[in-house]
C-alpha cells in the first residue's frame, strides 16, 4: 500500500515538471508553433494534476477541451496568419526583460506571501463525492445556470468568430 | 516527503502559473503568443478552484462545475481571440501589438 502512495508521489512531481517545462517552453520559444506545443504538454500536465485532486472527470474534459480543442484552434490561427519564419526573428525581442522577470516576481511574492499566512480550514462536513454523478447532478439541477450560461457563451462566440472571419483574403464581406 | 495532498502545493503552482502567464503576456510580441499566455493565467485560476474544492469546500462538485465553466470560457474566448487575429492580419498585414494599437489605419 505504501509502495502506490510513493508511485503516485513521483507521478506528481512528474506532471508538475511537465506543467513547467511546458509552460516555460510556450512562454520562452521563439516559434510560435512550439509555443503551442509547449502550451499542450503544459495542458496535460495539468490534467494529471487534476487526477491528482480526485477529479477524474476534469482530468478527461481537460484532455478534451484544452489539448484537444483550444490548442488545435490556437494552431490554425498561426497557420492562417503570419508565417512562422518571419515571427521567428521578432519574436521576443525588444522588450524590458528585466521589467518582466520583476513584476511577475512582486506578483508572485505578493500571493506567496498571502497564502503562506493564510490557514485554510477544510469544511465542517462534506455532502457528495467527486463522482462523476454527483457532479452531472448537480450541474443539471443546483447550478443549471452555468450550464445554461456555458452554451450560450459558446453559440456567441461560433457565430461570432464566424461573422468575424466571414470575408475572403482581400477582406471583402460576399 | 509526501506533498500532492497538501493545499499550499497546488496553491504555489497555480500562482507560478499565473505569474509565467503575466511574463508571456509582457514578453511575446505577437497577438497569438499573448493569446496563448492568457490561457496559462485561465489554467491558474481553475486550478486554484479546484484545488479548493477538493482541501476546503463543503459541496465538492461545486469546484469542478467551475472549473468546466472556465474551459468552456477560455474555449470561447480562444475561438473569438483567433478570428479576430485573422482579421487583424488580413487588415494590416503584421500582428505586432506595437504596430496595431491604434486600431484604426
């Protein structure tokens, strides 16, 4: 039994070197086509996290979702817009490196510093689980707002990235 | 020593997520690389909801709920994000922000 709490130890701290090194190959590479590659192995190295959390469920919509869905999109948009080559000697270059690495360090600090003097007392009792059930049935009757509110984000935004991008290569809406 | 079952852990990666989102978004010089920066900030929040909802919340399908609906967000906004790039291009050839902040000629 203990043996399974050490295997699952180090696939933790394998999926958040993957989230790292993902995350820093997306923010850091000059090609935005492995900035999306790096986005990918970041996205499922979250996935795992949530796995690690209890929530199968998230875990799978994330594989979904994100590396499926988003990061094709993300894709596509590269390959319809500039060529790769000519962002590649641009990109990253002429700004305050020195400027970012601080900010994002104070930011970083700052909610370092919070949640190091924060003691976060988990619940008096728990209704549920984290199954998938408990999760369906509650999102079609408690909170079938979100739910509502998911699907008309998402038909505002098929028709208006259609609307958006309608017009042929010279611009011109038939 | 054994820290995947621990609040603080998931809290730290979702706040280096959200500070290596903020570098990216400072740093990239294109419109698809800030867009693809943005997500890591949106992946820092939903881990931080469901990190609480597995340590601290009563209901814990209240967490996960959230966490769908901020896929299905950053899904949206990807999609209208990359066709208004596209316009971007087609209308100035070039999706330096520097060259675009105008937004009109």
């Amino acid at each position: 039994m203990i043996l399974y709490r050490y295997i699952a130890e180090a696939l933790f701290y394998a999926f958040m070197i993957l989230t790292f090194m993902g995350a820093f190959m997306a923010v850091r590479s000059q090609l935005l086509m492995h900035a999306v590659i790096g986005l990918a192995v970041s996205l499922l190295g979250i996935a795992g996290l949530y796995f690690h959390l209890g929530s199968t469920f998230l875990a799978v919509m994330q594989v979904l979702i994100y590396v499926g869905a988003v990061c094709i999109m993300i894709a596509m948009g590269i390959m319809l817009g500039n060529t790769p080559s000519q962002l590649a000697e641009k990109n990253l270059k002429g700004r305050n490196l020195l400027l970012a690495i601080g900010s994002c360090a104070a930011v970083f600090l700052a909610l370092f510093a919070t949640l190091s003097r924060t003691g976060f007392a988990p619940a008096a009792e728990r209704i549920g689980d984290m199954s998938i059930q408990f999760v369906g049935e509650n999102l079609l009757l408690q909170y079938c707002l979100a739910f509502e509110l998911i699907s008309l984000i998402l038909l505002t935004a098929i028709i208006g990235s259609i609307i958006l991008a309608r017009g042929g290569r010279d611009g011109a809406v038939k | 020593m054994i820290i995947s079952d621990n609040l603080n852990t998931y809290l730290i990666i979702a706040a280096l997520l959200l500070v290596i989102g903020l570098y990216g978004m400072i740093q990239h010089r294109s419109l698809i690389g800030m867009l693809i920066s943005s997500e890591f900030i949106l992946n820092g929040a939903a881990l931080n909801f469901m990190a609480f909802n597995t340590f601290t919340a009563p209901n814990p399908a209240v967490g996960q709920i959230y966490a769908l609906f901020i896929m299905g967000l950053a899904a949206a906004e990807a999609a209208i994000a990359v066709s208004i790039i596209i316009v971007v291009y087609r209308r100035f050839r070039n999706e330096d922000p520097a060259i675009i902040q105008d937004m009109k000629y």
